[in-house]
C-alpha cells in the first residue's frame, strides 16, 4: 500500500483533527501524475525532467494538430511514471476553454481516470 499527503488544487487536505490527512494507494499515483502534468518541467528540484509544458497549447491555436501534440505530450508525461504501463487522454476545443482534460493509465493491475487541469497562466 503507498500512502502520501493528500492535497487538492496545491493545498495539504486537512482531517477534522486538524492533521494533514493521507491519500492512499490510486489516489497517490492520480496525485503524482497530476503534479506531472501541471508543473512545467524544471520546476521540481529533484526531479527537473518532469513536467509539462502546457503553456504553448493554451496560447497556441486551438486546432486538430495543437489537440493532437497536448494529447501526446500527455500521454508520453504520464507514461514516464514506472508505475502506469500505458496512458490514454482525451483532449478537444472545449476542454482548452474549461482548462480540463481527461486521462486514463493504465496501472499494473487497474485503470485510473481523473480529469487533468490546464494552467490558464504561468
């Protein structure tokens, strides 16, 4: 079991004790990919080659090769996490002008989906 504080939108989640509280197991991984995807590369001191750069899309056109790029950059991001064996996103027009996209890996032993948020600005 992999355990790791939880946070949500760049914040320590909090118990009703007043604790950080714990996420666990696929909710760990879904975090992990996610501070992947929402951080641009070199912003992380131990790990300088993660990261995406989002920040070219949503200044970038919004056309079928722009979808096409993100939904790559995506899917290679999350793939370079040793414990996703493969990864799937789904990227459209909308979803540049919502900031989400959604994502499936595939795990070792399960699937995992969560919606991915784009950074507006940096």
């Amino acid at each position: 079991m992999i355990r790791d504080w939880a946070w949500n939108d760049g914040d320590f989640v909090l118990s009703a004790s007043g604790d950080v509280a714990l996420a666990e197991d696929t909710r760990v991984i879904a975090q992990d990919l996610l501070a992947r995807l929402i951080s641009p590369p070199g912003s992380h001191w131990a790990h300088p080659e993660d990261g995406l750069d989002s920040q070219k899309y949503i200044q970038g056109t919004a056309d079928d090769l722009t979808l096409l790029e993100l939904r790559q950059d995506i899917e290679l991001e999350c793939t370079r996490d040793a414990r996703v064996r493969r990864s799937n996103a789904e990227v459209t027009t909308p979803d540049l002008e919502t900031g989400k996209v959604r994502v499936l890996a595939e795990l070792k032993d399960r699937v995992l989906a969560f919606a991915a948020p784009l950074p507006k600005d940096m």
